[in-house]
C-alpha cells in the first residue's frame, strides 16, 4: 500500500520489519521478495 501511495522507502521499511518479524520461512521469502521489488522499482525511478 505504502508503495502504491508512493512511498517507496515507507514501503521498503515496513518490508524490512516484518521480514524480521516473521517466523514462516515462506513468508519471509514472499516479503523479501516484495522487498526486492520496491527497491527495484525505486532504482527505476
């Protein structure tokens, strides 16, 4: 959502934190790579 509101170091943060918070290995790969794409898309820009 972050992201979408362009926000995109909002978004990479909020990423990061919930990353280190998870506990479920699939969940921190899908949230790493959610993360990857924010970062991505920020070099873009």
């Amino acid at each position: 959502m972050l992201q979408k509101l362009s926000q995109p170091a909002a978004a990479q943060a909020a990423y990061q934190r919930a990353i280190g918070l998870s506990e479920d290995a699939a969940i921190r790969e899908f949230l790493l790579m959610r993360a990857l794409a924010v970062q991505g898309n920020q070099a873009s820009e």
